[in-house]
C-alpha cells in the first residue's frame, strides 16, 4: 500500500512537520514581540524614575551647576575633592547612564525609544563629561597601580548615538541574546 498524495502533494508526515514549523515561527515571533513590548515598557519606566526619583534629580542639578561652572566637572576629579557631595552627584548621574547603557546593549530597553528621548542629552554630557572622566581615571589609576578605565558602557553608548547607522548594527543582536 503506498501513500496516498494529499492536498498539495503532502501526506500525513509532511503535513504535521509543516504544521510543526508554522508553529514554531509563531512561538518565536510572540515570543520576540512580548520581549520588545516589555523593553518599551522598561525604558518607559526607567526614563520616568529619572524624572521622578528625588535623590536622582538632586544629584542631576548639582551635576549640571558643576558643568557650568568655572573648570567645569574636570576640578571634581581631584584629590581634594574625593569625599565631596559634587563629585558624589557627578558620579550618581555617570552611573546611571553607564547602567542605561548595559540596558541597551543587553536588549533590556529599548534603543528607539531612548534615541528618541534621550539622544541628544546623553551625547552632551558625555562630551562635557570626558575631561572629567579623564582626570578621574588618571587618578584612579594612579592609586591603583594599574590602568583603569571608566564609564566605558557610556561613553560608547554616546558614539553610537552619534552615528546612526552604527546603532542598529551595533544593538541588533542584543534583542535575541
């Protein structure tokens, strides 16, 4: 006894393993689109707490008096400076772009909404913060006897904001990893 041809030339087997396959790209697809879906929802509520969260908004007034004043936020990496509530400030800002920026590259948030938010306040500071972290890593790496580098998450979160094209190739693959 052969098989007998079905609809389309498929028989019993080739018509449950279709139906297998079609499956399985909806599972990945609602899985995908749940994923991004709750990094929109993250990034929402991460942006939000930045707007909201008291200590965080403290921290970003003093950060911005100190960039605007005379030396900028590079003085408050000196020695003299290592206990002071400004360099604290300064560094609770930095912090918290260095963790959006492991956010983004892990897929956690969302890239779009935050270019769209956030672009180009990120890029500023971090272009008025180098001189800072630069002096800071030359002292941290001075008391700890080796090179250090600082804020690296950030500061290439920055570059990739600034060029466009290197975002989606740079981001892409953290949205399946």
């Amino acid at each position: 006894m052969g098989q007998t041809p079905t609809f389309l030339w498929f028989n019993e087997v080739s018509a449950v393993l279709v139906t297998a396959l079609i499956a399985a790209v909806i599972a990945v697809w609602g899985v995908m689109s749940q994923r991004a879906l709750a990094a929109r929802q993250a990034t929402i509520l991460h942006l939000a707490r930045w707007e909201a969260d008291r200590e965080l908004l403290k921290a970003r007034v003093s950060f911005d008096r100190a960039l605007r004043a005379e030396g900028g936020l590079g003085v408050w990496a000196a020695p003299a400076n290592k206990s002071s509530s400004e360099l604290q400030d300064i560094l609770t800002v930095l912090n918290e772009y260095e963790l959006t920026a492991v956010g983004l590259q892990r897929g956690i948030l969302d890239l779009e909404i935050f270019i769209r938010i956030c672009r180009t306040r990120t890029i500023q500071d971090c272009k008025a913060s180098a001189g800072f972290i630069h002096n800071l890593e030359q002292r941290v790496s001075s008391e700890a006897q080796r090179p250090v580098k600082l804020f690296a998450e950030f500061r290439d979160l920055a570059e990739m904001l600034e060029d466009p094209k290197r975002s989606k190739r740079s981001y892409f693959w953290s949205r399946f990893i």
